[in-house]
C-alpha cells in the first residue's frame, strides 16, 4: 500500500512539474515594449533605447511618476541615447558615447540628466555624482492623450533636432546640436585638392549655408561639366545663379534642366524649373 502511495505521490509531482515547465514557455506581450530607434542626424546619428509603458487609465505625472524625484524615464532599465558624435545641449558640450537619461518631471518645469552610469535598473542606486550634465525645460500640455510612453526626433536641420518626449497629455522635449561647419568645410577644401573633386556636393552645401555665393556657382559650372546629363545639377546651378543675380543665366540653366527632365520623365524637376523660371522672369 506504501509502495502504490508512493507510486501515486511521484506522479502527481512528475504531472505539477510539466505543467510549471510548460507554463514557464507561454509567450505574453511585454506590459513596456522595448524600442530602438536610431536617427541619422549631422554626419553621424543618435540612437534611443527605452521601454514604452502605458497609461491604462492612470493618472500619471504626479501620482504613478511623482513630481521632483528622479525618473528612469520609461520603464525597466532606465532610458539610454547614444551620440556618434560630440553634439551640446543648451549650450554644454556633450562627448561622443551612450549616456543614461533620468528625468525629474514637475508641474511646471523638468529637469533632464544625462548619467555616465549604464548598468543601473530603473533609477535605484542613482547618484548625481554621475552625471554627466543636467539641464531644464518647461513642459506642455498636449490637446490629446498619448497612450503609449513615446521618444521622437523633429523639426531636424542639417545640425540640430529635437527630441520630444510624449506621454499622457505632457510633451517636453529639448534641442540637439552638432557643430559640423567647420569640419565639413575643412573636408570639401580636403577634397577639391584630390583628383575626384565634389563640385556638386561643395556647391549646394555653400548655397544652402549661404556661403560664397561665386564659389558655388563656379562649383556649380564645374557639376554641370561633369555631369552633363543630370539634370538635378543643372536645376541647382539655376538656383545659384538666381541668388546670385544672373536672372537670364539662372533662365537659361533651368530651361536646359528642365528639357532634361522631360526627356527622362522626371515630372517633379519639370514642375520645379517651371517655377524658377516664373520666379526669376519677375
């Protein structure tokens, strides 16, 4: 009778433990996706890591976020960004490298931290003796709800962007900048010394900063020359010489550019030219 007992006891123990090993596999939605975006920004990009909670009817800034303490700024592990290049915010220099962001929300005005400390979870054991920079923005009050914790790049230029973040009905974000003239011209006057000049590339980077205006153009003549058939240079040496104030060349190139584009089938550089001409005729 022991024997069969015991027969009993091993089996019902052998039917519990496949049940737990089988549950241990069931796959559920994760209640804080992770998300990795990376945003090609300057001559580098900047890549975020966060988890995305959600509000599921909460009240969150003030009461599941409080005010004035620190804040991992999502879910899990706390908010990374990684710069591939040196960039600044407000004005303080920030080094190439990946960086922690906490946040300290408030009603009015959040306070954002950029920590050289990586392997924490969430914001326990956080110490501002590692951070790397704090700095403020003012908050605002979105006409929507956000369900899902969001981080997003806009309003981006040739060498800033913004990062928003969104949740709720707060949006608070802050202005990235990379310093890149500098070394962007210091590599078109590299470039022009070697044997494959990039007369297309220097003169729409001088055009669009609005730097010498008869470098670019001759930049521009040169494009042509090379590339006789592209009707893309044609169209911006046109541009060109409309800033510059040849009104009957910039006529003349964008006529030539747009014969061009017809004849490749391009109908957006046709349209384009049409309006440089009417522009300049006036």
């Amino acid at each position: 009778m022991n024997n069969l007992r015991r027969v009993i006891v091993m089996a019902v123990a052998g039917v519990m433990l496949s049940a737990n090993l089988q549950a241990q596999d069931v796959k559920l939605p994760a209640p804080s996706p992770a998300q990795t975006v990376t945003q090609e920004f300057a001559l580098s990009n900047i890549s975020l890591s966060y988890s995305r909670p959600a509000v599921k009817g909460r009240t969150i800034f003030g009461d599941l976020v409080p005010y004035g303490q620190v804040w991992r700024t999502g879910a899990n592990s706390p908010t990374k960004i990684k710069f591939a290049e040196p960039v600044s915010i407000n004005g303080q220099a920030v080094p190439a490298g990946e960086y922690a962001l906490y946040t300290i929300p408030s009603e009015n005005q959040w306070t954002f931290i950029l920590s050289k400390k990586l392997s924490l979870w969430g914001a326990s054991g956080y110490q501002q003796s590692d951070d790397l920079m704090r700095f403020t923005a003012t908050p605002q009050r979105l006409p929507m709800n956000v369900e899902n914790f969001t981080i997003l790049f806009s309003n981006q230029t040739a060498n800033t962007v913004e990062i928003q973040l969104l949740w709720a009905n707060v949006a608070v974000g802050f202005t990235v900048k990379a310093d890149i003239d500098d070394r962007i011209l210091a590599s078109i006057d590299q470039a022009m010394k070697g044997e494959k000049k990039p007369y297309f590339q220097a003169a729409s980077y001088y055009f669009e900063k609005g730097l010498d205006i008869n470098k670019a153009a001759t930049w521009a003549t040169e494009a042509v020359k090379a590339q006789p058939d592209a009707f893309w240079v044609e169209h911006l040496q046109a541009r060109i010489l409309l800033k510059k104030g040849d009104k009957k060349g910039a006529i003349a190139a964008a006529q030539r550019s747009m014969k061009k584009a017809e004849a490749q089938q391009n109908p957006d550089y046709v349209a384009l030219n049409k309006k440089l001409i009417t522009e300049a005729g006036k």
